[in-house]
C-alpha cells in the first residue's frame, strides 16, 4: 500500500483534490445567495445575528441616549390617577396644553383619533390642536395588505401634507396603503400628521422603520419625519424622497433601503430614553423648563393601552418610544447604516478563498484552530464595525462560508488521516514497534513510504548449525525452537526501535533510521544486538536445562544508504523494505561471524558511527576489535570489519 507516491498525472487524466476544489466551490456558493440574499436567511437569520451585535454593543459601548427627547408616558400611574384608557379628549387636551405650556420646540401625539367622541369634545379638542398647530404632529394610521391598493381619490384634507419632490420614483418601493383613517373632520382639518404604520420583520420584530408610505399617487412622512422636520424648522418644500437611496431633509441624507426603510438604531431596552409620566404632567408636578426647547412625544406606555412592540431588545417595547429613537436617528444621522453589496461579496471571496488556500496542507487540529481563529475575527471585526461605526456589514455569508468550509475540511483532513493512520497501523504493527508507529502517524510527512534513498543501519541474524538440527528433529520440535528464538529476538528489535525487514528461514532482517527518523540509528543496531546476543545466552541456559539441543547466532551489522519503500505487486503483496549494496553487506558479513568466531561483526562504516560512544564509555564495557580486510563481491576495495563483544563474553569456539 503506497500513501504518498510522486509523479506527473498521465495525459487524459485530470487529479481533483476535493481538499481544494469543494472549498472553493462553498465560497462561490455563498457569493452567488448573497446576490440572491434569500428571505429565510434576511429576514430569519441575519436579523437574529443582528439582535445579537445590538446587545454586545451594549455591554461594551452603550450609545447615550438624546437630551432633547423626553417622552411623555401615559404609563400605569397615570391609568392609576386618571382613570382606564381611552381618556376622553378633555384630559388628553389638557395634557397637551401643559406640555406647551413649557414652551417646547415639538410636540408629537402617538395617539390615534379615528373615531369620534361627540361634536363639542372633538370641536374643542381641534380648537386647541389648531392654536398649535405649527408645532405639533399627529399620529395618522394607514392600513396596508398584501394585494390591496388604493384607487380612489386622496382625501383633499391630505394633499397639503404629502412630500412634493420624489426622484428616482423606479427605484423606489415603499408601502402602499389602500385605506387612511382618518379623525373627525374638525380634528383633521387642525392638525399636521404624520404615519405611524410599522412593517415588522417575519419574526414579528421591528428593526425597519419606513419613512414614508404610498397612498394613491402621493408619498406621506411618517411621525418621526415630520417630528425632525419641524425641530429643524424646516417645511415640507424641504423634504425630497430619492428613490433607492434615502431621504433628503434639507440638505441632511438620511439613508433608506428601496422601500423607503432605515434601520433602526435602538439606544437598548425599553426605558432607555428619558421619560416623564403624563401624572405628572398633569398635575402640575414637573419644572416648566424640564420641556423647554425639547422634542416632546406623548404616547402610551403602559400594558393596557396595546401599543407595545417587539424589538431587538424587548417584546414589550412602547411603540412612542420607537418613534422617538426614530427621530433621534433622523437628527443626529446615527441611524444604522447598511453596508454596500460589494462589501459583502469581497469578505466572502477573501476568507473563503484564502482559508482553502492556506489550509491545504494543514493537518485537523492546525485546520480547526485556523478555521476558529478566522470566525473570532470575522465575528469580532463585525462587531467592532457595528458598534464604533453604526454599520452593518452582512455577518452571516462570511461567517457561513468559513464554517461550511472549515467542518469539510476539517472532516476531510479528520477522515483521511485516520485512513493513513489505519494504513500505517495496517502496514507497520508488524515491523516496528507501537511507538514509532504512532510517531509515524504523528508526524507522516516525515515517513517518505513510496520510495526514498536513506542511510540506514542494516542488521542480519542467522541461527548457526540450524540446518543440522532440523534434520535431527522433528518439525514439531524446530518450529517450537525457531518460534520461541524469534519470540525473544523479535521484542528485542522493537525495544530498540527497530524495523523488521522480514524472515528468511532462520534469519532475520532489520534496519533503523526508517521509517521514522533516527539520528541515532547505528547506536540502537548496535545496542539492540548486544541485548540480541546476552538474551540468546539465557535461551540457550534454558535449552540446556530441558534438554534440548542448542542454538548459536551470528549478526552482521553494516551502516550506508540504501533503497527504501514499498516493494512488491501493488494490491496483491507488498512489503515495505530496504534494498540495494549496503544491505548486500550486511547480509554477506553476517556469514563471516562463523569464519571469525564471532558472535557480532560490524562494517568500517557502523564502526565509525559508535567509535566515539564507546570511548566515551556510552555502551559500558564493550570491546571493539578490528578483525580483518575482507573483500566483498563487486566491490574493488577491501572492507574492514570489526568484532564486537561485551568484555566479559567467553570467545566463541
């Protein structure tokens, strides 16, 4: 089994690595639905991760809400001291005039006047709106459905009070009503209005505030509008609606979606703003120069009166608190600025196509914690921009694309590797120890398995006099001996690390330095067959003891580079294994140990790596004894090899 192999692809045949072409596949995948920009992913999620960057905004930088804004509640002390609600116009009249009493700059009323009371409480209730009426707004409901649309003529008490400049009217969308209700005549005649119609999001919650509606052929100012006109000292000559881009209050560019819409910026929950309650008020309770100069919105607040919205922040937001952040944004121009298309598409294209470029060859733990990484720092950066800047930037097509592409590729790196470590487990449990197998795991760009010239240590053993034995015995009996020779011989390699080759009858193959690297390959060939030869003596003591004929070895051991990799008929059987001169060496001094008398005979070559340790008695007391120039086939110059014993070991006869 061959896990990494080198070359060119053959002509005809295209290589797709799924590791680069899926991610990037998933990033033209977000680019083309943000062009599309679905309403399940608008409307559904990325005003859920909208709610989220207000309320972190919150805890980090919570905006300080206007000075010039008071809210007038008719709270439930107010309910509580005056009676249930609806208050007859009498009272309401009343607090309206208190209110102006304190000289302030506007007075808007959040309280609709659709229904009659009786003529004298309407009549005198317009006498005293119209004595105002410079300063003062009126909520004026419209009523907008699906499919239905207004073909009538505009009621002539509403021509006066409708934006007269429009630009840009085929990009333009707003709400379309199809019916206005109106007060009484008397009161409608008296007043100012502006629109209170809001077009919550599909989750019922308010985050777009349409400036103007569509009624017939003409385009009405909400409240909020009308409010900030009137603070600014401005007239309705001064207003112009540019279709697809926003409004223009006299020279202040308000920006809007195509139907009209801002986003709301919220200052938190409700309450945020300043509010005094219409208790007060009206009982003469509150410093006339508390509302002197100020934007004044009387409304409802409490549960009873039924004009509570759901926001980012709260379900039971009072709707003239709405109405008066909605002027808040007008005037100051802090209203949430949404960010150009092309913004988003570039944030997509840069983090999608960078993180399948830099990942390529990342393993899974180094893929999980970039992937994290580049999510924090969208999120982050997200957040940073929403909350210094007022803006916001489409969180989750980027915030999407990296996820979709850090769970693929961190599930294809997590399912390809553990198929290399099965693989590896599969080819290497039977040659090296667990330990170098899991280092191989680990770390298998440093394990070349297709095939790589290395410098190994090579190490033969052969059983001396086996052949004679084998003949003399049954087979019974010499498998059980080479079986339990190998047992031992086997763990002894592996202690130290070592690779086995394979088994050729009685002899034995290993090498060090491969697959894993090791720089110290000769000391642990060397060590390992001196444990190899001080083991064979207990064998042979317990041999000895059952009666049974002995068994004698010789090792040769040779250090020099040699061919490694996987060797054989691929899918039938193949071997991972070393080839070439120097394990021709090894092999051919391992049969010198019998013509030398020596149980363990290394190269000139090994000999030069472990020279130094022995001097520096890093292998206790060894000896290291030249023995002859030998020469080997198809080689011209002469060996030289060396014998090597612990000093105690009895020559052998």
């Amino acid at each position: 089994m061959d896990l990494k192999r080198s070359g060119t692809v053959p002509a005809g045949k295209l290589q797709v690595n799924p590791a680069v072409v899926v991610p990037v596949l998933l990033t033209f995948l977000f680019v083309i639905l943000a062009l599309i920009n679905p309403p399940f992913i608008d409307e559904h999620v990325e005003t859920l991760l909208l709610d989220l960057r207000f309320k972190v905004r919150n805890l980090l930088a919570p905006p300080r809400p206007p000075e010039n804004i008071l809210i007038v509640a008719i709270d439930e002390r107010s309910l509580a001291a005056f009676g249930r609600w609806p208050w007859p116009r009498s009272l309401q009249g009343r607090l309206i005039e208190e209110v102006f009493w304190a000289q302030p700059a506007v007075v808007a009323v959040d309280i609709f006047y659709a229904e009659p009371e009786s003529p004298d409480a309407d009549s005198s209730f317009a006498a005293l709106l119209s004595r105002h009426r410079e300063r003062l707004i009126v909520a004026l409901g419209f009523e907008v459905e699906q499919g239905k649309q207004f073909d009538g003529n505009v009621e002539d008490v509403l021509f006066d009070q409708a934006i007269p400049r429009i630009e840009n009217t085929k990009s333009l969308f707003p709400p379309e009503a199809y019916r206005v209700l109106l007060p009484p005549e008397a009161i409608a005649e008296a007043v100012n209005f502006g629109h209170v119609y809001a077009q919550p999001d599909r989750d019922g919650k308010l985050r777009l505030e349409p400036l103007f509606i569509k009624y017939g052929d003409e385009y009405f100012p909400s409240l909020a509008v009308q409010t900030a006109r009137m603070a600014l000292g401005m007239t309705l000559d001064n207003v112009r609606i540019i279709g697809g881009t926003g409004l223009d209050l006299g020279g202040r560019v308000i920006p809007t979606d195509r139907a009209g819409r801002l986003d709301i910026n919220y200052f938190g929950p409700e309450k945020s703003l300043h509010y005094v309650s219409a208790a007060d008020v009206l009982k003469g309770s509150i410093p006339r120069d508390r509302f002197k100069g100020k934007i004044i919105m009387i409304g409802t607040s409490a549960i009873a009166t039924y004009d509570q919205k759901n926001t980012p922040f709260s379900a039971n937001y009072p709707g003239v608190e709405k109405n008066a952040t909605v002027v808040a944004n007008v005037l100051s121009g802090n209203s949430i600025r949404p960010s150009l298309l092309l913004t988003t598409l570039i944030t997509v294209l840069v983090s999608g196509l960078l993180l399948a470029f830099i990942s390529r060859r990342m393993n899974a733990v180094a893929a999980i914690l970039t992937f994290v990484a580049a999510a924090a720092l969208i999120i982050v950066c997200n957040q940073i921009v929403f909350t210094f800047f007022g803006m916001r930037v489409n969180l989750f097509y980027p915030l999407g694309t990296v996820i979709t592409e850090g769970v693929f590729i961190i599930g294809h790196r997590y399912f390809i590797e553990e198929k290399k470590a099965r693989d590896i487990r599969k080819m290497f449990s039977s040659y090296v120890s667990p330990k170098i197998v899991e280092a191989i795991i680990s770390h298998p760009e440093k394990a070349v398995l297709g095939g790589e010239k290395k410098t190994v240590t090579v190490l033969f053993s052969d059983l001396v006099g086996f052949t004679s034995i084998s003949e003399r015995n049954d087979p019974e009996k010499v498998v059980g001996l080479l079986n339990e020779y190998f047992q031992e011989m086997v763990g002894i390699i592996f202690k130290w690390d070592g690779t086995l080759d394979k088994f050729m009858g009685d002899e034995i193959m290993a090498f060090w330095g491969a697959p894993a690297e090791q720089p110290d390959h000769a000391e642990r060939a060397v060590r390992c067959a001196l444990e190899m030869a001080a083991r064979l003596a207990r064998i042979q003591q317990r041999w000895t003891l059952r009666g049974e004929e002995t068994l004698d070895c010789g090792i040769g051991i040779n250090t020099g580079e040699v061919i490694i990799g996987n060797i054989g008929a691929e899918g039938r059987k193949m071997d991972y294994t070393a080839i070439g001169d120097h394990v021709n060496i090894a092999s051919r001094i391992e049969k010198l140990t019998r013509q030398y008398k020596a149980r363990i005979i290394v190269t000139e070559f090994t000999a030069a790596h472990i020279k130094e340790l022995i001097s520096a008695g890093r292998f206790g007391h060894i000896d290291l004894k030249f023995v002859d120039t030998v020469t080997v086939k198809g080689k011209g110059k002469g060996l030289q090899i060396y014998q090597l014993k612990d000093a105690e070991e009895k020559e052998r006869t």
